[in-house]
C-alpha cells in the first residue's frame, strides 16, 4: 500500500522542483502538493495523509501555524517542516509541533530518508494507538543543535578534535554535565579531567556524541514533573543500562559501530517513559503505582492503559530523529527482543539483556519488574551460553553508581 503525502508551499516553483526530484518514489508514495496552508487544510478535510511536509514561511498562514491546525485536526498525521529559514523563534515554536526540522536546500535521499523514517522504525511501531497518542503529546523532546552540529562535523573525515571539543564548549551548561560525568564512578578515572578537549580525547566523539543527545533528552524535562516518576532514578538506570550494554557487546568483540549503538540504545532505552511522565501527569502516575501493587513490568501496565508501551513510543520518536535503525529498533524491541527479524548479537541483544540485569529505576532487580532476560530468544541467537560472562559485565556497571 503507497503512503500518502501532502507537500506544501507558497512557491508554486518550489512544489514543482519538489516533484521532479521525488518523482521516482511516486511507486511508493502516493504524493501530492498543495500551496500554501488554507489549500493544504481543504485538501486534508477531504483525504487522509500519512505525512505532511510543509515550508516554515507562507504568507497568511506559516509553516507553525498549519502544524498546529493539523495536530488538532488530523493528530495521526506524522509532521515536518521543510525551510530555507534559519528562524530562531519560529523553529522554538516548532518545538511539540513538528516531528522534524529539515533544512533547505535539502538533499532528496536525506528527504527521503526522513518521509520513511515514518513508516519505517518497526514492525511493532505501526500500532494506530501509538501514533495517535505520540501526535497528540504537547511536549516532544527535540533534537539538540549542538549534537546536529557534531554530526556535521563528523562528515569531515578529517575533522580535528579540537573542533568537536570547541563545538561542546559553547554550550557551558552541557560542558559542565559531561565533565562531571566523565569524573564519576561510572568511568572510573584515576585523575579530574578539567574541559572539553580532555574530555573528548578520553571519551572518543562517538561517545560525546551519545552523552549530548541524552542529556539534552533528559534536560528539557527538568523540573517539569513532581509525581511518582523520578527523572534522577531514570538517568542512574539509564547510564547503567548503557554501561552494561557497552561492556556486554566488548564481551562478544563486536565491532567498535555496533558497540556504540549498544551504548546510544542503552541510554535512551526509556526516553518513551519521559514522554509519557510529562504529559499524561496523573495517568501515568497511576499507571506506575499499578505496576507496583501488581508486581508486574510497567510496559504490561502501559499497554493496557494506553494501548502502547514506552519503548514504542521512544522508539518511535527516535526514529524521527534520525537515529539509526539498530538503535531504533534495540529502544522499540528491548522488551520483546523475540519481534525482531535480526540474528545473531545486536545492539537489542545488548540493551535487552543488560535492562534485564540491572536494577530498575526503582531499585528492583530488573528494568520493568524483568528478573532474567528472554531465554528463547537467546537460545534463538545461539547466545543463551554467554549469560554468565554478561552478567559479570552488569556488575561492573551496577558497581559504579551516580
């Protein structure tokens, strides 16, 4: 079945540029172009869209406001903004919004790419419930320019890292964080490291990279939550969790990619819970004091409140972002490993079995309630023999707390 998608813009040369480079996804997508946002609203009254790509400025109606009616209109429609307009305000305002900022000019695969990321981030991600509730949520994490900038200098093959240190230096609050995580426990250092240049050095810009985008995550949720959920507990799981799962995947000599997706994977594995916290309040608050009372995983008591899970939802929401599919799909699956169609040892291997053996936020063995991993699925991957060294690793995550 094609995805239908609706294109909109002031510039009618715009649109037919835009048609021209899509056309040879017109057997997948089924597309269609309107000018500007009243059009865009009368066509979307009268069929049904899965994505909506629209440009920041038009005159009368601006990119934020057609968003804004198509959140309230049409909640499951999944929506982008496509500009040339590098406005500060206007993008702030897209915050909640849009599921995506894409720049222009923008390259066609990477608008491919991003129109897929819809349709694309698992098979478990295409449930109506979790989509419609996603769309309607007020407050959406979004992603940090600083880690978009170190993703573009990253392309430099050649980049210096001074460079990458330069670029975590400007922002001062995200310097502090991160110095005073890699002089934690948790990395073990025999002296203080003092700036960003050190740091990097240390760490390596994959790891930068992985610890930016996390406490950004977390950060634009501070102070927004006084109930049940615990942002600290969350994060002291969360870098356990990544802990473990980066020294699981050292255990089996994976190669160095699938060992830092471990580690991305690991520490946003429960961003879907922020989400959730923040904006279903009091339900969620319910939600977590059931699980308590019944002893059971808080994704059972999620699923039957809401239809979905947290691990659908940052998975979800992660694959908008861009992150890549193993990572993607390591958040989704990381309570039901046994959905994915890959074999053998993964970032989702990783993640699930080091979820499985650290203590949950709450302090109880397990991430949601969990006790041991998935056993037929690791006897699936032919890794049911290797718990043993794992849970060895786990405990040298565990025993460096925050």
């Amino acid at each position: 079945m094609k995805h239908h998608i609706l294109f909109v813009d002031d510039e009618p040369l715009v649109l037919q540029g835009l048609q021209r480079m899509l056309r040879p996804m017109r057997n997948e997508w089924e597309m269609e172009f309107a000018t500007g946002g009243p059009a865009a609203l009368e066509r979307m009254a009268q069929a049904s869209f899965d994505v909506v790509v629209a440009d920041m400025r038009m005159p009368g109606m601006n990119g934020v406001e057609l968003l804004n009616e198509v959140l309230k209109r049409h909640p499951q429609t999944v929506r982008l903004i496509l500009s040339g307009h590098a406005d500060e305000e206007l993008i702030m305002k897209c915050v909640g919004i849009t599921h995506q900022y894409l720049s222009k000019p923008c390259d066609p695969e990477a608008l491919k790419a991003a129109v897929n990321r819809a349709f694309t981030v698992g098979v478990c991600l295409n449930n109506p419930r979790l989509k419609e509730l996603v769309c309607k949520v007020d407050r959406l994490p979004s992603v940090p320019s600083l880690y978009m900038e170190m993703v573009e200098q990253l392309k430099d093959p050649e980049v210096d890292l001074s460079a990458i240190a330069s670029t975590i230096s400007k922002d001062i609050a995200m310097t502090a964080k991160i110095l005073k995580l890699v002089n934690s426990a948790f990395f073990g250092l025999r002296r203080g490291i003092t700036n960003a240049d050190e740091a990097v050095a240390y760490l390596g810009v994959n790891t930068l990279k992985t610890l930016v985008l996390s406490i950004h995550a977390f950060a634009q949720f501070e102070g927004k939550r006084n109930g049940k959920f615990s942002l600290e507990q969350l994060w002291a799981h969360s870098l356990q969790v990544a802990g473990a799962a980066r020294l699981i995947a050292r255990a089996e000599d994976a190669p160095a990619r699938l060992v830092e997706e471990a580690f991305v994977a690991g520490m946003l594995h429960d961003a879907g819970q922020l989400v959730l916290a923040t904006n279903l309040g009091s339900q969620y608050d319910a939600v977590i004091a059931q699980a308590h009372a019944s002893r059971s995983p808080l994704e059972s008591a999620e699923a039957a409140a809401f239809g979905t899970t947290h691990a659908e939802v940052g998975g979800y929401l992660l694959g908008l972002w861009g992150l890549p599919v193993p990572v993607v799909e390591a958040i989704a699956l990381h309570h039901q490993p046994s959905l994915s169609q890959a074999t053998g040892f993964s970032a989702l291997t990783a993640v699930h079995v080091a979820e499985a053996l650290c203590p949950s936020a709450d302090g109880r063995p397990g991430g949601s309630g969990i006790v041991s991993p998935d056993l037929e699925y690791l006897a699936a991957q032919g890794l049911r023999d290797r718990l043993v060294a794992w849970q060895a690793a786990a405990t040298e995550a565990t025993a460096a707390p925050m």
